[in-house]
C-alpha cells in the first residue's frame, strides 16, 4: 500500500477515538508485551513509545480479524497473512471489550455497510430513496475525517429520533427481526 509519511504522521497527531497505554506484542517469535500508547484514528492504530510523540508504526485496520485472547487481552491478525498477529493486554476485562468492538467497527468495509444499512431502513421508514451513494459516501468520508457538522449517526440528519427508532423497530415487520440494532450488529 502507498501512502505519504507527513500525511501519515499528521493523522497519528489527530484526536483519537480511543487510546491508552497497553501492553503490545508485534508478531516476532519470542516478542515481549511492551507498554506503548496505543491511538485509533479513523482506521489506523497507531503505536507510539510512551514517552514519544512520533508513532513508532501504525496498523491499517482492513481486511484484519480482530480477537480476544484471554482474560484482558487481544489480538489483531490479517486475513493475507494470519501468521502477523498483534497481541495487545488491556488493565481490565472491560477495557479488552472496549478496544475489540471500537476495532471491528473502525474498517471502511464496516462503515460501508453501516451507510448501506441505514439507507436501506431510511428509504423503509420514510418511503423516501436516500441520497445517492456518492453523498453518501462523501458523508461518511467527513464522518471519517472527523467533521463537526455531520451527525455521527447518519439517521439524525433526516430528522429520526432514537424514540422513534426505537418505537418502529418494536414493531415487528413480516419475515424481519424486531430489532434493528441486532441486524446491525450482524454485519460484524
């Protein structure tokens, strides 16, 4: 994959969606868990050392498996080549379970078919076509780069309330789940 330094550089400087110091070790036989401070930004996990402000190396989070290994820990390996595994060891359980759904939710691929989704249930509830993949897309690549006036939730801007989501989703359709959020949920 091609990418420029700088540029590279100037979004590991970005405000991250998650970060902490965590134990991480890369995917070396014989490898020690070193503590590094450990930033999502968009779909890259930056690691730093933690007294450093330049990253040390970042991990593009597409076409990776994501897992939690035992208790307080987990790991990221991509689907090219399963052998380069990442091992991470959170403070807490809870922390662990954090990382791993911010993770599997950070990929294009995710965020892709979170829009085409939320298109889908927009047209159904409204009976209006959403926009055109190609606002749409330019949405999601504001929502990416962190723009303050797109909602993070891509229904807000068409007016549907969580309550009223809540209410339609209740409502149980013929041959559909009754929960939206669980459909959701399965595109993981």
């Amino acid at each position: 994959m091609r990418y420029n330094e700088k540029e590279l550089r100037a979004l590991s400087q970005q405000p991250a969606e998650l970060a902490a110091e965590l134990g991480m070790r890369g995917p070396k036989k014989g490898s020690v868990a070193k503590r590094r401070l450990v930033k999502l930004v968009v779909n890259f996990l930056f690691y730093f050392r933690t007294d450093e402000a330049e990253p040390l190396g970042a991990l593009l989070l597409e076409r990776c498996r994501v897992a939690q290994e035992e208790p307080g820990g987990f790991s990221i390996s991509f689907v090219e080549d399963p052998e380069r595994k990442y091992h991470f060891e959170c403070c807490s359980q809870e922390q662990c379970e954090q990382w791993t759904e911010a993770l599997r939710r950070a990929s294009y691929e995710y965020m892709r078919r979170s829009l085409i989704f939320y298109r889908n249930e927009i047209q159904k509830m409204t009976g209006k076509v959403c926009v055109g993949l190609e606002v749409a897309g330019a949405v999601l690549t504001a929502r990416l780069h962190g723009h303050p006036s797109i909602p993070q939730d891509p229904l807000e801007q068409f007016g549907i309330s969580e309550e009223t989501r809540f209410q339609l989703s209740s409502l149980p359709r013929e041959g559909q789940s009754a929960c939206v959020s669980s459909q959701l949920d399965e595109l993981d």
